[in-house]
C-alpha cells in the first residue's frame, strides 16, 4: 500500500496484492489517518490488486461511508476496476453505483482535475 499526494485535497491509496480479511484493516486504518489530514477527494486504485474478497468490499463500503461523512457530498473514487477480480465482485454485488468508478489512475486523477479547474495537470 502507498499513499500519494498529488496535490493538496486529494489522496490517492493505492493498493497491491489481496484485500481480504486479512489486510482490509489495513486499507482502514489508512483511509482514517488521511480522512483525518482532512482530503478533500479520495481515490482507491485497485489496479494490482489480485483477489477481492468479501471482507475487502465491506472495507470498500466502510471507507466511502466515512469519506462522505467527513466530506458532504463527496464520494469515494474507485480506479483500476477493470480487472475481472476486481470489477466482478463489485457488479455482482451491485457495488459500482456507491462509488465514482474508474479504469485507470490516471483517469481519476483527470476527473478531478477537471472538476477542480485545473488545466495544466495529465496534458490538458
């Protein structure tokens, strides 16, 4: 897991490996220590991630809810969901409509350079 921050207000996790009942405690307590610098937009990418279990769902759900207490109006942004380990579960589920999914990083980062006014991050 690796924290990035690629401007003031956003905090993009990234995660690696299994996000299972063993490590989604960790996903945790790390969304909670960045909830806690105050983020603005947060984004979670899943790109390497190789097995999505139950438990690493419900900490998906968990770290959207506490974003969106901290931030009214703000949802949890999901990126590398194109991954049949990942994306799968979440649609099985019916998961993808709680959070702003998208295919890569770089695509999250764009949104929210865009939905900041910022025109001179990722060549736009």
């Amino acid at each position: 897991m690796s924290i990035n921050r690629a401007w003031p207000g956003l905090c993009v996790v990234e995660l690696a490996g299994e996000l299972d009942a063993l490590t989604c405690t960790l996903l945790m307590d790390c969304v909670r220590e960045q909830l806690a610098a105050a983020p603005v937009s947060m984004v979670i990418d899943l790109d390497a991630v190789t097995f999505l279990g139950s438990a690493g769902l419900a900490a998906l759900v968990q770290c959207s809810q506490w974003l969106a207490a901290a931030v009214p109006g703000a949802r949890l942004q999901l990126s590398g969901t194109t991954h049949r380990v990942v994306h799968r579960p979440l649609r099985l589920l019916g998961l993808l409509a709680l959070f702003d999914v998208h295919s890569t990083s770089a695509d999250a980062l764009a949104k929210h350079a865009r939905d900041a006014g910022v025109s001179d991050h990722f060549g736009m």
